[in-house]
C-alpha cells in the first residue's frame, strides 16, 4: 500500500547506516526475502515487476523495521474533516 515502508540498519564498520524503501505510488508494496545470507527489500507493482530492490548481506544487517502506513477508513476522514470545518 502506497506509505508503506521499510527502514534497514546495517552496521557499516564501526557506525550503523539507515537506509528505507517506500512504496511510493497506489497499488505498491514493500516485499521483503531472506535467504542465503541475503536480505531483500523490494518496491513492488501490482502486477509483480519490481520497481527497486536494496540488497544487504544479512550478517550485517542490524535491524529491519516495517513501518505501515496510517491507513484511515472514509467515516473517519469525514469526521476529520467536519471537525475542522466547526473550529
């Protein structure tokens, strides 16, 4: 789901390095694989294609954290909304 990212800490010899991929547009999602001492985050399309991918040797992945996006439902934007529109 567009919003949707994930944040890879690797140690980077003596300092840890952040980096993130997001799904950037609708439809997009965020996979993530791990196998043969290899971590990939890939940015993927609806249909499969992979938009772009991070590789990380695992050994020296530190932390890898899903950040969801705020996902709202229709009543609540039209809560949001009338509650700005009274103040």
């Amino acid at each position: 789901m567009k919003g949707d990212r994930v944040e890879i800490v690797i140690d980077a010899g003596g300092s840890s390095r952040s980096y993130e991929i997001e799904a950037t547009r609708a439809g997009r999602r965020v996979d993530i694989t791990h196998g043969r001492g290899v971590v990939e985050v890939t940015e993927v399309t609806r249909g499969g294609a992979p938009v772009r991918t991070a590789r990380f040797m695992a050994g020296r992945v530190l932390a890898l954290v899903e950040h969801p996006a705020t996902r709202r439902s229709p009543r609540d934007e039209t809560l949001v909304t009338a509650l700005h529109r009274t103040a």
